[in-house]
C-alpha cells in the first residue's frame, strides 16, 4: 500500500509538471482554463489521499487542523447553495476541495508518513527543473503556452504584434508561471542539503531564475528578490553580527539592481496605478455589488467596466475573481482559508525565507489571475514543504 501511495503521489507530480491535463466545459481558446474541471493530476492526488488514509497514521489533532476543517466545510455549504441556486458548475468547488483536504492530511498525519518519501523532495525539484528545461526550449521554438484540454493540444503563441514578451509554459498566465517559479526557487534553497552537488544546486536555481525572466512577470521578479533577500537574513547570526566591507558593497549592489530593475519597470508599467490595478480593482468591486451571488458562467465573457475606457475581463486578483464569479460569501471564505494557511505558514516557520515566500506568494495573488482550481494542490505542497515540514534528514535553518 505504501508503495502504490507513494506511485500514486509522484504521478500527480509528474502530471502537474509536465502533462497537467484537464477538461472543461468550453473549447473556445481563452475560457477553457478559467472552467478547468477532471483533472487527470487531481485523480492521481486523490487516490494517494485514500490510500494514506488508509495506513490511520494521524497524528492529535490541534486547533489549527480543526480551524481548517472547519474552512473546507463552510466553503463547501456556502459553495454548494450558491451552486444550485445560481452558478451550476462544480468544477472549482471539487478541485479547490481537493487541494484543501490535500493540505489538511499534510499537516494532519505523523511525519513518519513523509519521512518514507525522503526521495519525494529530490524527485519534485529534479522533476521541476526537467519541465523547466523544457519550457526553455519551448520559448527558443517561439511558443507560448502549452494546453491540454479535452484531449487536445493547444500549442499557443502570441500575436506577432503583441506588445511585449511573455512565456506561461504550462501553466495559464505569466502571474501563474511565476508564482511556481517562485516556489521551485525556495524549495532549492530550503533543500540545498539534498543536493549531491553544488554545481546541481546553481544549475537549478539558474534554470528557475531564467524561466522566471522569460514570464516577464515583474511582480514574479520581485517575489524571486524577496526570497533570495530573505534566504540571506537566515544566514545571519544577529547576536554577532559585524558589518564588513563586503556587506556595505554586497547591500549597494542590491541597491543598484533594484534601482535598474525600478528603471526599466518604469519605462513598461505605471506605478501609480499599480500597473492600472487600482482602477481594475475599484471596478470589480463595484460590479461585486451588483451581483453578490456571482457572475457564473459569465465570467470571461462579459467585461467589467473599470472607467476611462479601460475594461477587462477579470479582477485581476485571485481573490476578487473568486467573489466575482462564485459570490461574495464563497469568495470570502476562499481568501480566509488562504490567509489562514500563509499566516500560520509564516508563524511556524520561523524563517525569514519562508516569510519572504508566503509575502511575495500573496503578492503575486492580489496582481493576478494567478492561480487555477487544477494549480492549488502543487502550490499549497510547497508552501507545506518550504514552511511546515520537519521530516527526517531535513537540515535546513529554521
């Protein structure tokens, strides 16, 4: 049984890396991803959360597991009223369910289940940094993204005369590409101790940082930044700490690349508006009282209006999008539960590196459309690993 779990949990990673099919009940090009249903990867998951259900190696229960559980269900009642009454689509309920419970049984059962999968970090990270490799080449071949949906491949590429360069691999937008990315880097650095080699360790991390620069998500680059900066906090010893030449010009490089990075973001985006999110925002919540119970099907098809003849076709924000689509309560309650896991993530931790992930992990939710139904397990795995787990063998600083 054991075994066939652990098949079972590395076909999901599999899966998600690099064939993350799904089905949906448009074909059209642009909505497919925004009604993501089966997911082949969910279904693997699944049977790996009934087969260690089945091995009843909990551990007590604490206020945080019971907290969560108690999420999932309110999400689940207020889900299904607004879901018969007004919405008809189960799709985001079942496959958001499911990454929750995953969640749940992460924190719920005695490490000793984890502690048997010591090769499951290393075989995420090598299997992250192949998809990567591969995304490269995919970008050199002048592709964009990569979908599969109902039993079909859809090799996309941008317009010829679209106003920048942008790469989503696998995944549905750059903001989505880059908050993954931004988790395979902190995994590295937490798990550096797994590595065989150095020369391993900064090949991963430079095929991270590389995918991360052809998203040509700035937000994803400042996330990557807040890490790395974090990381580096964890290094310290701040009851002897002795400030030397090489920290003043360590700190004013970091100065000068921020100051290049803030330059040429000010050529491409106004800052003012947030890269005009204030307005997308002030608009989606304006459209979110008018329609409370949720636009449904609506979504992605009718624009919201966002003033000065801006309009847009979603909120721009993980959050704002699940209040819009599904209702004001279930989206509320969707944002408790992420607030809840990153809080608690932050405060056991202990770790300005992890911190700095959940931080830039948040950010990167609230600027986009950044993360789909059939994307949350794989996210709420890093954050576990990178923030929660104390397995066996795992000698990272806390």
């Amino acid at each position: 049984m054991d075994i066939a779990r652990r098949i079972c949990l590395k076909l999901f990673l599999l899966l998600a890396l690099f064939f993350p099919a799904f089905y949906s009940v448009f074909d059209a090009d642009y909505l497919i991803e925004y009604y993501g249903g089966f997911s082949w990867a969910y279904a693997f998951l699944v049977l790996s959360m009934i087969l260690l259900l089945l091995q009843k190696k909990f551990r007590k229960p604490n206020w945080y597991f019971w907290l969560i559980l108690a999420g999932i269900a309110g999400y689940n009642l207020l889900f299904t009223y607004y879901n018969v009454r007004y919405l008809h689509w189960y799709g985001e309920q079942i496959n958001n369910t499911i990454a929750f419970l995953f969640f749940l049984c992460l924190i719920g059962f005695d490490n000793t289940i984890m502690d048997k999968d010591q090769d499951i970090i290393p075989f995420l990270i090598k299997a992250a940094v192949i998809s990567n490799l591969c995304s490269i080449l995919y970008f050199i071949f002048g592709y964009t993204s990569l979908v599969i949906c109902n039993n079909h491949i859809i090799f996309g590429k941008l317009p010829e005369d679209f106003y920048e360069f942008r790469h989503y691999w696998v995944y549905s937008h750059k903001s989505d590409y880059a908050l993954m990315l931004i988790g395979f880097l902190a995994l590295c650095i937490r798990y550096k101790d797994r590595f065989s080699k150095k020369t391993w360790y900064f090949f991963s991390l430079g095929v991270f940082l590389t995918s991360l620069v052809l998203t040509h998500s700035w937000t994803g680059v400042l996330g990557a930044f807040v890490v790395f900066v974090g990381s580096l906090l964890d290094r310290i010893n701040w009851r002897q700490v002795v400030i030397k030449k090489i920290h003043i010009a360590g700190g004013l490089f970091a100065i000068l690349l921020v100051a290049a990075g803030g330059r040429i973001l000010l050529a491409e985006r106004n800052l003012l508006t947030l890269g005009n999110r204030l307005p997308i925002w002030k608009g989606a919540l304006r459209t979110i009282g008018e329609y409370p119970h949720g636009w449904g099907y609506y979504f992605g098809e009718v624009l919201i209006d966002c003033g000065g003849g801006l309009a847009v076709n979603n909120a721009h924000n993980i959050f704002l999008n699940a209040m819009l689509r599904f209702s004001a309560p279930v989206g509320i309650c969707f944002t408790l539960l992420f607030v809840l896991i990153l809080a608690y993530a932050i405060y056991k931790c202990r770790s300005w590196m992890g911190a700095g992930l959940c931080a830039a992990s948040f950010m990167l939710l609230n600027m986009d459309y950044a993360l789909m139904n059939y994307e949350v397990a794989m996210f709420l795995l890093i954050i576990f690993l990178v923030c929660l787990y104390e397995g066996q063998g795992n000698q990272a600083k806390k």
